[in-house]
C-alpha cells in the first residue's frame, strides 16, 4: 500500500468510527 492510499484509508475508517459513534449517541438520546 503507497502512503496515500493509506492516509485515505485511515480517513475512511476514521470517519466510519465517527459516524458510528454519532449513530450510537443519537440512539441512545432519543
């Protein structure tokens, strides 16, 4: 893997881990 295929990777799953995280709050909130 070259290293912007790899920042891009961790961006991606970075952002997965946040949409997750916002997703579980919102669930538990409402």
């Amino acid at each position: 893997m070259d290293g912007a295929g790899e920042m891009f990777f961790h961006l991606n799953t970075s952002k997965v881990r946040l949409q997750k995280c916002y997703f579980l709050n919102v669930g538990v909130f409402q």
